[in-house]
C-alpha cells in the first residue's frame, strides 16, 4: 500500500494536471483498503493465536476448549507444576 502511494505520488510530477487529479481522487480509496487489510491482518493473528488443530479432525478449536466440537475428541487435561 505505501509503494502504491509512493508511485501515484511519483506519477504526479509527470502527469498534465487533469491526469494528476484523477489519480490523486484514488488515495482516499486507498487509504481505506490500507486499514481494512490491518483489521484483517489483526483478526487472522488472532485467530491463529487462540486456536489449535484437533488430532483426530484437524479442524480448529479454541485453546480453551478441552474437548472438539466437531468430533468430540478430549484433549488431555493440563496438570498443574509440580513444586
């Protein structure tokens, strides 16, 4: 995204006046897309963060699931340190 600004603002030196302002009506667009692909970007590292792939169905649980949703499978149940 910042190459892609850095490339529309580089092409303003070059560009007739007309041509300039239709490109430079595309940052506000940009910009937009920018922080959409942040919120996605956090939610997938969230997601991937809290999650864990059952053994016996590989599909994701919660980590704080003890058991899966989809097949029932108990995963083993943390013990407390030894002290």
């Amino acid at each position: 995204m910042i190459g892609g600004s850095a490339i529309l603002f580089a092409l303003n030196v070059f560009l007739t006046d007309e041509n300039a302002m239709q490109i430079t009506m595309l940052a506000p667009v940009q910009n937009f897309l920018f922080f959409v692909s942040i919120v996605l970007l956090t939610a997938g590292i969230y997601l991937i963060v809290t999650s864990k792939p059952c053994p016996a169905c590989g599909e994701k649980v919660h980590r704080r699931h003890l058991d899966c949703k989809y097949c029932g499978w108990i995963f083993k149940i943390p013990r407390p340190p030894r002290r």
